[in-house]
C-alpha cells in the first residue's frame, strides 16, 4: 500500500547547554556506537515543538492538555453565559466532563493549612491530564446549556438520561474536530480508549554525532547589600552542562494526519488543506523550536546547520546509523562538516541498497559552507520555500484539486 511519510532529518549545534535534565539536574545522555552522547528527549523536543506552533496556528487550531479541564470548560460557558456564577459554571462543566470522557474528576486535597486556604474550595481536577481542542471544548460548552441553560445540574442530568441524542452528541463532542496538535501528537483517555487517537507523528530522541562529556559550570553569587569588608558570596553553588553537535529526525505519516483532522472542515475548505497546514506548521515548528531547559542560564538559541526533508511513498527512515561510529572532530575543529559528508555519503548508500525509489522529493535546507557536502541530496531551499514547496507536495500526493499530476 503506497503510504505518504514525510522524513526530517536535522544537524544542529547546541553550545554549553542543558536543555534537558534528568531527576539529579544533569543533561540527559545515552550509549550509542560504545560511547556516551548528548541526548535531548523527544518529550522535550515535541513539548517545544506544541509551543512554538502559537506564533503559526490560530487558538482555535490548538489544544490544551491539562487537569484542569473543568476549569478550561467553565470558561467557555460563562463566555456563553455571563449571567452563570462561577461556582456554578465549574459544577456543570465538571459533570459536561465526566459524561464526555467518562473520567473521574474530583476536587484535589486542599494544601493548604492557613484560614484562607481552608476556605478557598479547590477546582475539580482530572485523574490525569487529558488534551482537548479549543473547538471541542466550545461545543461542549454549548451542548452544556442546550441541557441546562440556567446551568441546573439536575436538569443537565435528566438531559442525559432521557436523550439518548443528546448523550451522543455530547460524548461525540470530544470525537470530532481534532486540533493539529492532537492530530500530530495523539491522545490517550485512559477511562475510555475508544477517544484515544493515535498520533500520526514520531519523533526520535535527539543524539550527539560525537562524544560528549558533561561538565560543572561553579558558580557564585554576590549580596549586593554585603559591606565592602565582608568577603565571600552570598550563595555559591554547581551547574550541570554539554555542548553537542546533534542529529535530530522526526516523521510524519500524513495519512494519518489527514485522517485525524478529517472532520470539521471549514465552508469552502477543501479536505486536503488542513494536512497541509499542520504539516507546513510541524515542519518550521521542529525546525525552528528549542527546549528551554536552562535557557536563562546559558542563553544557547542556535537554529539548525542543515535540514533534510524526504516525502516516502513506503515507510519512514532514520539516518542516524550513519553516526553509529562517533564523528571525530575536525583539524581545525567542530563537527559539523564531517557530519554533513557522512550523511552525504551514507543516505544514497542506504537507499540504493535497498531499492528505496529515487523520485522522491528530497528538499536540502543549509546554512555555511561546511554544510555543501548536501548540496547534490536534492533541492536547495530556504526555510520559506521549504514549507511551501512541502504544502503542494502534500496537496499532489492526497488529491487536491488543481495540483500538478
């Protein structure tokens, strides 16, 4: 069966960092070809990834992961109905969710021990965070005072039991109309899987090309109050970090994609065309997006040295095996260039050997002179062609009207 797979295969160097730690505040590491590298989870990389795509999507094409799904929903009813106390919008959302998701959700135990906290009542939270677009948390709203416009949980109630319709639009509610970041990156309801939703995106654990080892950066600070006479810092103290040249692949199965923002479509909007605009968004998201871990602390915003995206028409493929023997550094030093002619060599090796078709689109996305080796990979691009050229690939492959043949 002829799949559509978009590959992104990206080489980018991260100075003294600590973009991603682990439990004892050490960047995090992994083993691989017998030596210890760099490594940048893929939790980290999609949660920077789901940030940066609120500078290229509308909220409305977004969703929000959270426990506090009573609260997100109460929002939107009283956006609905003003006239609602807030006390009241909370309990109905709160039932709206346990109808919706079957989830238990329950008024976590208060923390707090001073008179103010004893009496301030804590917002109903969910079990587990669970992850809702803006547009489904909108119909739940409504569907919430088509059952009980005075916001009467009896009446809502009663909705329930003796509307079999309207139980099923309500649970419906939470079904359709996927935001493009649930549709990448899935959904899990653990009190009812039907809801789940398989993401249609995978994304690797960013690994160094080379060794890396992890250095303390002993620091001290000075009171700034303290007299001229009185020596010492006023809090001293030891910060965890690497620098590493790292290969980065993520892949998005645009079928599936497509088949989770099926629904919903907009008037006049053609099927293909929300595909189009979550992979375009994807694709500068991960590019573009960097982990913040520490990011006041060593200030280490590089972009990308080279990106390379493949269209599939059979399966995903990671090049990391061509950094499997770690990369030594240069004469002159840095990693970069030696990395690049290793992929160079290693990718057409790769895909001759195993008869991987060669009329693919291939677009090569580069920055300096160390990069050329990927020059003859495919088409040359800048980051702007690079997401159009990917949108009328996608509309070519999935059938939009107009598109080449």
């Amino acid at each position: 069966m002829t799949r559509t797979i978009l590959d992104i295969h990206i080489l980018q160097s991260v100075p003294p960092s600590n973009l991603n730690r682990d439990d004892t505040g050490t960047p995090k590491s992994a083993i691989y070809g017998g030596v210890r590298r760099a490594r940048v989870s893929s939790q980290a990389w999609k949660r920077a990834t789901r940030r940066a795509f609120a500078d290229l999507l509308p909220p409305s094409e977004l969703g929000v992961r959270t426990k506090k799904v009573a609260d997100a929903l109460a929002e939107r009813i009283n956006d609905l109905e003003p006239s609602l106390e807030a006390s009241a919008s909370v309990d109905l959302a709160t039932e709206v969710m346990r109808a919706a998701t079957g989830s238990k959700i329950d008024s976590p135990k208060r923390r707090g021990k001073g008179e103010a906290e004893a009496e301030r009542e804590p917002s109903p939270e969910s079990s587990y965070l669970m992850f809702l677009s803006g547009r489904q948390l909108d119909a739940l709203a409504v569907l919430a005072l088509e059952g009980s416009p005075d916001g009467d949980l009896k009446a809502f109630k009663e909705a329930l039991k003796n509307n079999k319709e309207y139980k099923a639009r309500v649970r419906d509610a939470v079904d359709s109309r996927h935001s493009v970041d649930i549709a990448l990156f899935g959904r899990m309801v653990a009190d009812s899987p039907d809801l789940n939703v398989e993401g249609a995106t995978q994304v690797a654990h960013a690994i160094g090309v080379h060794p890396s080892e992890i250095e303390s950066d002993y620091f001290t600070a000075v009171d700034d109050r303290s007299a001229d006479e009185e020596s010492g810092a006023g809090m001293i103290g030891t910060i965890d970090f690497n620098s590493a040249t790292l290969y980065r692949y993520a892949a998005v199965d645009l079928d599936e994609l497509h088949h989770n923002l099926g629904t919903g479509l907009q008037e006049n909007e053609h099927p293909t065309t929300p595909v189009q605009k979550a992979a375009s968004a994807f694709l500068e998201a991960f590019i573009t997006s960097l982990p913040t871990g520490k990011i006041n602390t060593f200030g280490n915003h590089t972009l990308p040295a080279a990106v390379i995206v493949k269209l599939r028409s059979q399966r995903p493929i990671s090049f990391v095996g061509a950094f499997e023997e770690p990369v030594r550094q240069a004469t002159e030093g840095g990693y970069v260039r030696e990395s690049c002619k290793r992929l160079a060599a290693y990718i057409p090796d790769l895909e001759r050997q195993y008869g991987v078709p060669d009329n693919q689109p291939t677009w090569v996305f580069r920055v300096g002179e160390e990069t050329r080796a990927l020059a003859e990979l495919g088409t040359e691009v800048t980051l702007g062609t690079l997401t159009k050229a990917v949108e009328d690939a996608v509309a070519e492959r999935l059938g939009a009207p107009g598109s080449a043949a």
